[in-house]
C-alpha cells in the first residue's frame, strides 16, 4: 500500500471563496434532489392510483347489482386479469425490487459525506513514541467534514453489471406472469362461454321438444298416435331437464374460476358475450418455422434466461478481472482543531486543518488474486445459465409446435362438425315432414333431434378449443 499525507492551516483564501460558495451549491443539489425524488414519487403514486381506479370501476360495473348477472366480454376480462391480479403485482415488485438493487450497485461509487464534532482528554501517565513514559494533561477538540472514498473498482463495475442484467430478467419475468395470467383468463372465459353456449343448446331442444310432446299429447287424446310415443317424448324432456341442471353446475363452477383469476368475489354472477362464440384467426398464413423463429425473438421467458446468462457471465468476469484492478481509498478532511494542555481549562487556541490520503492496492486470497474456487463456482453457474437459456428455448419450440397442432386440428374438426350440424338439421327436418304426413314415427324425430344436439354441442367445443388455441399460439409466439 501506498499513500500520501499532509496537515496544514486552510487558507482564508480557501474560507471565503471557495468553501462558502461549495456549502451553498451542496445546499442547492439537494434541494434539487430533493426536489426530484419527491416527483417521482408524486408520478408513481399517480400511476399507481389511476391503474387500481380503473380496475375498481370495471371491478364496480362488474358487480353494481349482485342479483342480476353482469355480463362481461372478452376484453374486459383481458384488462381485469392485466390491472386486478395480485401474481402480476408480485411479478412487478421483485422488478421493482431489482431495479432498486440494480440502482444501489452503481451507487457504491459514491464518495461517503460525514459531518460531525469530537472532543477527547486525557489525564495521568502516557508514552511517548521514543518509549519515554511522563504524567500528560490535556485535551483536543474538533469540528469539521470528511469525504470518504473506499473503491474496488472492478468488483463494483461487474457487480452493477451483473445487478442491472438481474433487473432486465425480472423486467421480463413479470411481463410473462402478465401474458401468463391474461392467457389463464381468456380460457377460463372461453370455458364459461362454452358452458353457456351448452346450456343455451340444451334449453332450445328441451322448449322444442316440449312443444312437440304437447302436440302429441293433443294426437294421443284424439286417438290418432300411441300414448308409449307421448311417454318416450316425456322421458326425453325429462332427461334434457336433468341435463341443464349439470350444465347450471358447469357453468357456475366455470364462473367461480374465472372470477378467482379475476380477482372479483367468489360469488360473482358473470355471463359470458355470445357474440365472442365465433373462430379468431390470429396466427393465419404463418408456418411453424416462422412461429418458432418469432417465438425465439419475443418470448420474456428467453429474454429472462438470456439476461441471467448475462449476469452470470459479468459474476464470472468479477471473478477473474476484477481482482486484477487495484483497489483505491482516499479521503479528505477539512475543519478545526482546538485544546491545550490542561483538560477544562484552555478552551481556544483553536484554528483550522486539513488532511487529505490517497492509496492503491491489490487483494491477494479469498476474494481477490488467485482465488481459484471462486473463479470455478463463476464458471459453474454461468455454464449452467447457458443450459437453461437453451432448455427453455427447446420449451419455447414445443409450445408453438403444440399450439400450432391444437390450432389446426380444431379448425378442421369445425369444417367437420359444420358438416354434421348441416346434416343433422336436413335429417331433423325431414324426419319432421315424415312425421307430419303420418308416415315417420316419432322415435325417429327424436333420434335427429339427438343428433342435431350433438352436433351442435361438438361445434361449440370445436370452435372453443380453437379460439384457446389461437391464444394459446399468439402466447407461443410471444405477442
């Protein structure tokens, strides 16, 4: 280590215009900053306000009559899950947390400032540095400012490095409990909508069928169709009742899912836009191989990955270069001292003194030079940073091969249900006619209205499977 010294009287030069003038500017900077950090609180709390007011007020629009259900669309459900769900707001306070700690590195290259005041007496026997020893009385007093600097430049530098690349991975981790979270709603959403659109099938062949047992009810009193065909009609109507009280069941269990990720109250009464029970082509006239390659370029999981890789690889760095760089401390001091010799008595001879110190040097073991272990830890963790940058890319690949799968099996499974639907509805209809020249019988419209159910039902979870498909394809690729 070496280092340089001095203690001698500060000029009035130095009193009168140069450390006046420095004590105002220090004054200002922190008004200044004080100043600005009081704005930036004001911007985050205003943020923060008008986001939490608007998910109340679609929270209130959801939820202003609890005995009529509150229908809600496709949309509202994607801003709910954005603005209400407490995983996304624990996402963005460990961002939150990282940038703070991202922020705090970088600010180890800041000077240390100490203002303070110290008195010190002695009294009775002490040694001088030849080795005389002699009764001593006195005292020292002191007044002034110190400005403290104790760097190791190089493990600071990686370490901010290795922090902000941190920030950047939770930056990216919270916009993926975002997608992650929307993506969850819109199938709980679309899971409801399937349940309505099944109870609304339901309900318009059980109205059907009632109709038409009452018109074989009217038959059977006349004499002119048999009372086994009325009871078989009967059995029918009582089988569809039983079947929209599951479907009741269904949805209501589809609501209390939805409303969980929503963050509304367990007892919310939602219902689902029918107009949204149609097929969304998001991601048409795209090959896989152009998914995967987006998917590569706008996932935040890989991005996250990427940025931990970078971190590690800055921590291994720190481990290597840093402790190549030589560590700096200096400080400077400017004030007053007084005292004498007797203690209580000699309160002047007071006057003022500066010092100042500058130093360089190198830490050699744990920590610093030829620290071996530490350099193979680094290495260890920043390879396996790289192995879970690639798993997470192969992860990334699957989901879009089996999205784009799902998406395309179900958008030839509605071809084929619409062909069914088609069928079964020519099918009811002329069993219809048959029935009414006296030629059907009525087991056999039943048995297309059966049909013609099905159908429709297999078009409902056709067209759903592929609508989450496609949202599930538009998460894979990273839009």
């Amino acid at each position: 280590m070496i280092g340089l010294g001095s203690n001698s009287p500060i000029p009035t030069f130095w009193e009168t215009v140069v450390r006046e003038p420095v004590s105002y500017a220090f004054a200002a900077l922190g008004a200044v900053f004080a100043l600005w950090a009081g704005f930036v609180l004001f911007r985050n709390a205003i943020t923060h306000f008008l986001t939490r007011s608007i998910a109340v007020l679609l929270l209130i629009a959801t939820q202003a009559n609890a005995a009529e259900p509150a229908f809600v669309d496709l949309r509202t459900v994607m801003r709910l899950a954005g603005a209400n769900n407490d995983e996304i707001q624990l996402a963005r306070a460990k961002h939150d947390e990282a940038i703070a700690e991202s922020k705090q590195a970088w600010q180890r290259f800041w000077p240390t400032l100490s203002l303070g005041a110290g008195y010190r007496g002695h009294e009775g026997r002490l040694q001088d540095i030849v080795g005389n020893v002699y009764n001593v009385n006195k005292q020292q007093y002191t007044v002034g400012s110190t400005v403290l600097i104790d760097w190791s430049p190089g493990d600071i530098y990686y370490a901010a490095l290795a922090a902000k690349q941190r920030a950047l991975a939770a930056e990216h981790l919270a916009e993926k409990a975002r997608i992650d979270i929307v993506t969850q709603s819109v199938e709980r959403y679309y899971d409801l909508l399937a349940a309505e659109a099944m109870l609304t099938i339901i309900e318009d062949d059980l109205q059907l069928t009632e109709d038409y047992g009452k018109q074989l009810e009217g038959a059977v009193t006349a004499g002119t169709a048999f009372r086994a065909d009325l009871l078989r009609v009967k059995s029918k109507i009582s089988r569809a009742k039983l079947t929209i009280r599951q479907g009741e069941e269904l949805r209501d269990l589809a609501v209390a899912r939805l409303a969980e990720i929503l963050r509304l109250t367990p007892d919310a009464m939602l219902r689902p836009a029918k107009a949204d029970l149609v097929p969304v082509r998001m991601m048409s006239g795209k090959g896989v191989a152009t998914m995967i390659s987006l998917a590569q370029q706008n996932r935040p999981e890989i991005h996250a990955a990427q940025a931990i890789h970078n971190s590690m690889d800055a921590e291994k760095d720190r481990a290597r270069v840093a402790p190549l760089i030589p560590s700096v401390q200096a400080g400077y001091t400017a004030g007053g001292i007084g005292g004498g010799r007797n203690v209580g008595n000699q309160w002047g001879n007071f006057g003022s003194q500066q010092d100042y110190y500058l130093g360089l040097g190198w830490k050699i073991g744990p920590g610093g030079l030829f620290d071996r272990q530490r350099q193979k830890v680094a290495d260890a963790r920043e390879k396996s940073a790289s192995l879970q940058t690639s798993q997470v890319k192969a992860a990334v690949g699957r989901e879009v091969v089996e999205a784009a799968t799902r998406a395309q099996s179900a958008n030839d499974q509605i071809k084929i249900n619409d062909e069914a639907v088609e069928a079964a509805e020519e099918m009811t209809q002329l069993a219809k006619e048959r029935q009414a020249s006296q030629v059907g019988v009525v087991l056999e419209y039943l048995l297309a209205r059966e049909e013609l159910t099905r159908a429709r039902q297999s078009r409902v979870i056709a067209v759903t499977d592929f609508n989450k498909a496609q949202h599930a394809l538009k998460r894979a690729v990273g839009k």
